[in-house]
C-alpha cells in the first residue's frame, strides 16, 4: 500500500463522517461533539497515527529480538557473513 492510497482512505473516512453530518442535519438533528472542527480533527489524527502504526510495525517485523525464529535467522546470517 502506498502513502497516495493510504491518504485516499483517509479522505474516504473523512468523506463518509462529512455525509453523516448533514444527514444528522437535515433531519435536524444535532450532535454536539460532532461538527466540522471534530471531523477535520479526527481526520488529523489518522493522517499522523496510520504511517506511525506502519513505521512501527515494519520495525517490529525487522528486528531478531522479538521471537526465536528470528532469533535463528539472525545466527545463521552472522554464520553466513551476511551480518
């Protein structure tokens, strides 16, 4: 998945909570925490907690200290001299 994709969902997202808000609206009913302020905010959210959970997980899948299979990747690697 590339960060253009990534940020097309987002706006999906952000798209989807823009049409429930005037839905609420149009049949006049309002919601006090859920307005264009909070929508845009949310949104902000996940544009910086969605690369952020992608950097960590991609940290924790290249590391040899997490389980003993990498663990014996990383010794065959030393072995080899690719380490």
């Amino acid at each position: 998945m590339t960060a253009d994709k990534l940020k097309q969902y987002v706006a999906m997202v952000g798209g989807v909570l823009g049409a429930l808000l005037l839905f609420f609206r149009s049949v006049d009913h309002e919601i006090s925490w859920f307005n264009e302020i909070t929508i845009e905010a949310f949104i902000g959210l996940l544009v910086a907690f969605i690369p952020l959970v992608l950097v960590l997980y991609g940290v924790w899948k290249n590391t040899y200290l997490v389980t003993p299979k990498a663990k014996d990747q990383e010794e065959t690697l030393k072995r080899n001299g690719l380490k």
